[in-house]
C-alpha cells in the first residue's frame, strides 16, 4: 500500500488521497478521494468507480448528476442516487444499505452480501493509506479474510 495526500492543514485533515494497492496475485489497484471541490462548483460530489480488466473495462460515472432543475432562482442537482428523501424517508442506495441492515438485525441474522470480515478487511486497508500517507513509506502486510 502507497499514499499521498494533501491537506489543507493538519487541523482541518486531509482534503485529498491517493493510493496504490497491489494485492498477492499481482493486481493493482488505485483509490483516489478528494474532498475539496470548489463552493461553486455546482456538484456535491464527483463519484466514479472503474474496473479494468484484461478482457474489457466497466465504469460508472454520477458526474453530472442524473437530475438537473432549473428555476428563475438557477440550477441544481438534488441528490436521487445516494440517501433522497422521499416524504421523509431516505431512499435510494444509502436507504437500501439501511434497510438490508435493519432487516438483518431484526431477524437476528448475519448479512448474506457483506461480513465482519469484509468490514475488519476494509478497515485495515483504510488504515493502511492511512498510515503510508502520513510516514511516505510503502506499508507490506498481508491482510487475509
């Protein structure tokens, strides 16, 4: 695991990291969060994942938003994808995540899509960029689920 990041200042944390992860089997992989979009920029977030391959590439994009309104008052993107609320209630992916969570918990059972070693794995990782941001060096461990 390699990272850099950029900071805005250490109080406020970082506004910017970039990752490199190669895994056992030799693949690479990059991460890349940033948080510092200008006020004006018009966008809440500029989301996009890809998977190359060597037999073919998916990509998703939310820049530009789905959904663009304009009023004599100017434009904007309300938010259908991640949490909308709907008479009140989050929809969307953040209210699926919610609901599939809520679901396994009242009936007292593990979730078949995401486990505790998912999580703990996630988290290491995370850690990981972390810490290799922070001291520039590479971080070598392997993490096993």
């Amino acid at each position: 695991v390699q990272a850099i990041d950029r900071l805005a200042s250490r109080d406020a944390g970082a506004h910017g990291l970039w990752g490199l992860l190669e895994f056992e089997n030799g693949t690479v992989g990059t991460i890349e969060t940033v948080w510092n979009l200008p006020a004006g920029a018009e966008i809440a977030t500029d989301d996009a994942l890809n998977v190359i391959g060597t037999d073919g590439v998916a990509r998703t994009q939310l820049d530009p938003a789905p959904l663009r309104i304009w009023t004599g008052e100017g434009s904007g993107f309300p938010d259908v994808t991640y949490g909308p609320e709907v008479h009140g209630a989050v929809t969307g992916a953040l209210g699926t995540e919610l609901a599939h969570f809520a679901q396994c918990a009242l009936a007292g059972t593990p979730s078949p899509i995401v486990t505790p070693e998912d999580g703990a794995l996630a988290l290491a990782v995370v850690l990981a960029l972390i810490e290799a941001a922070g001291t520039g060096e590479a971080i070598t461990r392997v993490v096993r689920s």
